[in-house]
C-alpha cells in the first residue's frame, strides 16, 4: 500500500492542478453570435468547438473531399489563433454523414497531420449536421 500512495499522487497532481486554472473563453471569430466558444484554454490544454467546411459562412461545395480539407483548414486557424499548431492537437473526434464516406475523409484528413504525429481519433456517423455538412470535427491540442 505504501508504493501505490506517492503513485497515486504522481497520477492526480496534473488533474488538480488543471482543475485550478482558470479557463481562458476565446472567441475566434467576433461575428459571430453562436451561444458557443470557438475554443476554450484552459492551463496548457485547448478544446476546440466543433469545425465544418465553411468558408464565408458557407459550406464549401464539392462533398466529403472539399469539406474535410476545409473543416481542417478552420482547425488549423483556431488551433494556430488559440496558441498551438496541428502537430500539437492530441485528440479528434469525427463526425460523418455518411460513414460510407469514411475513406474519402480519411484521405484528406491524413494530409493535415505529419506521418507518425497523428491524433488520437474517435468518429460516428451522425445526422442533422449544422448547415448539412458532411462532417464536423472536433478537437484538443495541448499549447505549444
């Protein structure tokens, strides 16, 4: 029992001293009036809210290809405005769609990170994304 004590606090001492910071609120994009952060800081962690292929306020054209690289391009923006970069995001969870059009997205998606540094991931098929998209991404990255 005595080995497992200073194991355990080795183990929570990140967890509590990342529950003390004070979460930092950041608005990307000040137009806009969505009841949502673009991405919350908080210590050294950054939570992205979730991307769609927008450009202009609207869905890029040309299905999964174009809005994948799009959406990536929005994270790229956020993660790089919010202190980071993509070799730093840890963590992505796709959503799809259609998850017939899963290897099409992962094409595009693979291009976005550096071979070897990719993301932890998670996707779902999902129905009723913002705008129709075809996907949504979110992310965390840790600040560089």
């Amino acid at each position: 029992m005595r080995r497992l004590l200073p194991l355990a606090l080795l183990l929570t001492a990140p967890i509590a001293a990342h529950a003390q910071a004070k979460p930092e609120f950041l608005q990307i994009n000040p137009q806009s009036t969505a009841p949502f952060s673009t991405a919350v800081r908080v210590g050294n962690m950054i939570y992205l809210a979730g991307q769609i292929g927008t450009k202009d306020g609207k869905v890029v054209p040309g299905g999964i290809g174009p809005e994948t690289k799009q959406t990536l391009l929005n994270i790229k923006e956020v993660v790089e405005k919010s202190g980071s970069d993509m070799d730093h995001v840890i963590k992505c969870t796709v959503f799809l769609a259609d998850m017939k059009e899963w290897p099409a997205m992962n094409e595009v998606y693979k291009t976005m990170f550096t071979a070897g540094k990719f993301p932890a991931r998670s996707a779902f098929g999902a129905t009723g994304l913002a705008l129709d998209a075809r996907t949504e991404i979110e992310c965390i990255a840790v600040v560089k």
